[in-house]
C-alpha cells in the first residue's frame, strides 16, 4: 500500500491524537449506537437487527439509527442525511460507549464508510459487523486506491465481526486488519422451544419443501426450480416447493409456468416472520442452493426448526453444516446434483428425521441469549 500515507495524511490532518479509552464498569449501564437498515427492510442484515434489539438485555441502552431504506435515490438519500444529523447530535450531546455499525457491500460501504470516519472523529469505540456475502467480489473490483481507502476505514475500528473463519481470513489478509481485531461471531438464531412431529402418517402425503430468501441467480432460486423439474413424476406428485422472498418473482414463475410445474411449485412472494415461521412448521425440507453467503440466517432458522437442509458450501455454511451429519451439500449450479439430493430427502423419511434431530442440535449454541453473552464479553473487553 505505497500510497496509503498520502490518503491517511488527507483525511487525518488537525486531528487530535485518539485518547486511551477509558475503563467501564461491568454495573454500568452501556449506551450503543446501531447503525444500519430499516427493520421494515427486507433482507438478512435487518433480520439480524431485529433479533439482536428484541433480546437486548436491560443493562444495555441502544439507540438505533436508521441508514438506509429501500426506495428511490431521493428517499435513500434524505434517510441517510437524516441519519447523519441524528449520528452527530449524539455524538456531541450525550455518551456514547460504541458505536456499532452493520456493513454489507456496495453503497452500505459508502454510508457506513463515513459513519466510521465520524466515530473516529469523535474518538468513540468501534465495531463494525461485516455481512456481505459477495463482498469479495465487490472488493476485487475496486480500483487500488478505493482499496486501500476501505483498508484504512476499516482498520479504524476497535473491533471487526465477521460470520465465519474463512471471512476473517480474508478480511485480515485483504485489509491488512491484526488478527486479534478480528473476531468470528457465527449469526444467532432464536431456537423454538417445541417443533413439530415431522413423521408422515400415509404414504400418500406430500413432503413440503421450503426455500427462503431474496429470489434471484445469487440464491440459486433459478437452479432450484430446474432441479425440481429433473425429479421423477412420482417424486414431484409426492412433493411441493414453495420459494417464498422478494426479487426476480416475474422470471422465476416464468420459468415454473415454461416447465409445467404450476401444480408443484408456489412463489407467494415477500412474507412476514409470522408467516415464516408457520411455513417452517410446515416444511418437510429446507433447500438453499447459493452461489456466494455470508451466513444466511434463513439456513439457521429452519435448522432450528428441526429441519434438514440442502445447501451448497459457501460463505460460513461448510462451519455449521457437515456432509450428511446436519444436511446435504451440492455444489453451487450442479443442477443434478441438487436433484438427486432432494429425491434422497423425499424417498427417506429416516434421513429425513436424522438429519432434522442433528441440524437442531448443532445450531443450539447459535441460541440468540448466548450470542447476547459473546456481545457483552466483546464490549467490556473493548471497553476495559
């Protein structure tokens, strides 16, 4: 990074030197600034804000400021304007402790880019929580100057949270972070109490499987439905799918309708968590055939729910979920591949059942009330 100096120079000239961060007491109560999406947003980052809000403990006073909502450039501009004015009003009337900020790809970048810039400025805490799951990608396309601009805001931070040990390898090899600001915290799921009996009581009925997420190439929702019609018409007489997220919608019942499988496959479109969580109760199989993952909390929630899953290894995926011990694994686009795996799960209740049992058991530890306790560990530890 020969030329790292010059921008550090530009953007660090007549600021103070950051002052030793003061010790917290652990009876003290925390004030935490969340930067990050609209809750009323879809998608997996706010998905994360909700869960992480809903079981905040009381010691912990979190003011969360809304950076983006969808909508026209107009209306993601004014929010993030008005997201700033709200950052800085903090910033200089009351304490804050850390300010957290939730990052993905793209224009995320860009807005919690110079969140970060703003924090240090006024010499608070920082832990960013990186989620893109393609931002490999996006981060190979950048021109080496960006690069090492994201480098520098990057390694800004107190603390970088990543979803998976191979995402901490790369941030650490890529942005040049230390080792020891890194740290791996795997998505937390809200684990049901009770889940259903999932043994069929007649041959004759269906077995339900379920895909959640954004519909579109990254997802694989395209590849899913292909591998669908690959089945035999005794399995697909035996079987239902239903694709339930927002996106590509059109194209994908374009192509349900070009293959005949109207009778099989529903696309309702964006559904809420009450209804999320009745399709879970429902499904037989969870199927999420992705190009490129962070760590999806949909393949979380359904393994919670007790369900076996057929997912692809990217992303965190291959950490949680192993070769037919918690759910099956096919390679991104192998389009038999994934086929043959779903006529396994549809014919074999008994590997069904296994792999159920084990997937609920492995993400146990994932239990959002012990992903509250790492939190705290990790802000004292900041703090003190």
């Amino acid at each position: 990074m020969s030329n790292s100096n010059s921008l550090v120079d530009i953007l660090t000239k007549d600021r103070p030197v950051l002052e030793k961060i003061q010790p917290i007491s652990p009876s003290k109560s925390l004030k935490i600034i969340l930067l990050g999406p609209s809750l009323l947003q879809q998608g997996g980052i706010s998905n994360y804000e909700k869960l992480f809000l809903e079981y905040a403990p009381s010691e912990v006073d979190i003011c969360h400021i809304v950076t983006h909502e969808e909508g026209n450039i107009a209306i993601k501009v004014i929010v993030f304007l008005k997201a700033v004015w709200k950052f800085l009003w903090i910033l200089q009337r009351e304490e804050v402790d850390i300010v957290q900020l939730e990052i993905s790809q793209r224009g995320s970048i860009l807005r919690q880019g110079i969140m970060t810039f703003l924090a240090w400025v006024f010499q608070k805490p920082i832990i960013l929580h990186a989620h893109g799951s393609q931002f490999h990608v996006f981060y190979a396309g950048l021109a080496k100057w960006m690069q090492q601009l994201l480098s520098w805001v990057f390694c800004k931070c107190q603390r970088l949270i990543v979803l998976s040990e191979s995402w901490k390898t790369f941030y650490i090899e890529h942005l040049g972070l230390k080792p020891e600001q890194v740290v791996v915290f795997y998505n937390p799921v809200k684990v049901p109490d009770e889940v259903p009996q999932r043994s069929l009581s007649e041959l004759s009925e269906k077995i339900n499987l379920l895909f959640l997420g954004r519909i579109g190439q990254r997802k694989g929702a395209f590849d899913l439905i292909k591998a669908f019609s690959l089945l035999p018409i005794e399995y697909k007489t035996r079987s239902s799918l239903i694709m339930a997220g927002d996106g590509e919608i059109e194209q994908a019942g374009n192509l349900v309708k070009t293959l005949n499988l109207e009778n099989y496959i529903k696309l309702p479109g964006w559904i809420g968590s009450d209804k999320r969580d009745i399709l879970l109760t429902q499904a037989d199989v969870f199927v999420l055939p992705s190009y490129n993952e962070g760590l999806p909390l949909a393949m979380l929630e359904a393994m919670a729910w007790e369900l076996p899953v057929i997912v692809t290894p990217v992303g965190g995926i291959p950490e949680i979920v192993s070769q037919c011990e918690n759910g099956l694994i096919v390679n991104p686009g192998n389009i038999e591949e994934l086929s043959d795996a779903m006529k396994s799960l549809i014919e074999n209740e008994s590997l069904r059942l296994s792999l159920g049992t084990k997937a609920r058991t492995s993400v146990i530890p994932l239990d959002i009330r012990k992903h509250w306790v790492d939190c705290m560990d990790l802000y004292y530890s900041v703090l003190n």
